[in-house]
C-alpha cells in the first residue's frame, strides 16, 4: 500500500503573491484544508509547508511558506503533489 497519495497537480500560479492554483484530485476541497504539509515526491522527501488553502472557482488556490512571488511559484507549476496517508482526513 502506498504510504503517499498523490492529491492534486500545480496547473498555474495565480496573482501576485505567489499562489498557486491546483487541480484537486482527491474528493473533496476541504482534504486540502486540513492538512499543513504536502510533498513533492512519492516518497516524502521533498516537502513543502502550506500556509493557507483557499477555493476560486473550480480550482484550488495554495500558498507555500516561502513563496511569495508568482517567480517563486512557477518553479513548482506542473508538479504533482502528494499527501502522507495518515494526514488525509
């Protein structure tokens, strides 16, 4: 069983502060909402700590500590992000 699933993709960044929008993959918008850590990898080595998870639209929109530009969030658009199973509500 895999202990990390992937739960969304970075489609874009999204204004000016560095937001970056997501295409949610798992069931419900609010999984997102309550977890504080995300990965870049399937095996837990690359993290990333969330600062705040809001809606826009149909899309999801993600703040990452320590990205505060849209310069800073293009590095991560078309990354896959995952979740530790036991973080997931």
């Amino acid at each position: 069983m895999k202990q990390y699933l992937e739960i969304a993709k970075i489609i874009n960044t999204h204004g000016i502060r560095g937001d970056l929008k997501l295409d949610l993959w798992c069931d419900s918008p609010d999984t997102v909402k309550h977890i504080k850590t995300l990965y870049l990898d399937d095996a837990g080595k690359k993290s990333v700590s969330i600062s705040d998870v809001r809606m826009h639209g149909r899309f999801c929109l993600l703040r990452i500590a320590g990205v505060n530009t849209p310069e800073d969030g293009a590095k991560y658009k078309e990354r896959v992000l995952y979740a530790a199973r036991e973080d997931i509500p």
